[in-house]
C-alpha cells in the first residue's frame, strides 16, 4: 500500500547516536532505532528510542565550552550556589545538569 502511494521506509543499521545542535545545548540520543520515510521525493527521519541527555554545545575552534544562561541559573537556584559556579559544574559535568546540581551539592 504504501508503494502505491509513493512511499518506502528502510531502517538504519547499527546508529550509535542522533545529535540535534542548537545554538544553546546538543541533544544527544543515544542507541536510537532510526528509519527513514521517502515520501513523494521528501525524506523523513523518524528517531525512536534511545537515552536523551543535553549537554552544551561541541563546536570546533572554540577554546571555551558554551553554557546555556538558563541551564546555569537552573543549577544555581537548585543548588544555592553562584551562577559562575553553576557554569563552572556544567562544563566540568559536560552540560549533564543532574550531575552539574549533584557535583555541586558534594
């Protein structure tokens, strides 16, 4: 049915990670189950599965890791200590705000 419709859908083999890149965080999915719908000339990804963290962004040529303004205040506010403090525990937990708000409780 849906060959008549124009439409085919593969899997994927073997995806270790998706990374969606916005200017604030990377969203990192881990072992996802991935297909791809080609649909009238289009293709679609479809994500599905997988463990989500966010973590700041990995760019190249930058010498010092970005952290999210909202992300740091975040940590601060939970953990009652100074926002440069909170980025500080972000970049040193990778962007992982959980371990960022426990690296500072300890």
């Amino acid at each position: 049915m849906m060959q008549r419709m124009g439409m085919s859908m593969d899997g994927v083999e073997d995806v270790q990670e998706v990374i969606i890149r916005t200017i604030s965080k990377d969203i990192v999915i881990e072992q996802p189950e991935v297909a791809i719908l080609n649909m009238q000339g289009q293709r679609i990804y479809q994500v599905v599965g997988g463990t989500i963290t966010e973590r700041a962004p990995q760019r190249s040529g930058e010498s010092k890791p970005v952290v999210a303004e909202e992300d740091a205040r975040l940590v601060a506010d939970q953990t009652g200590k100074s926002i440069e403090e909170a980025k500080n525990a972000l970049i040193e937990s990778e962007g992982d705000l959980a371990k960022a708000i426990l690296l500072l409780q300890a």
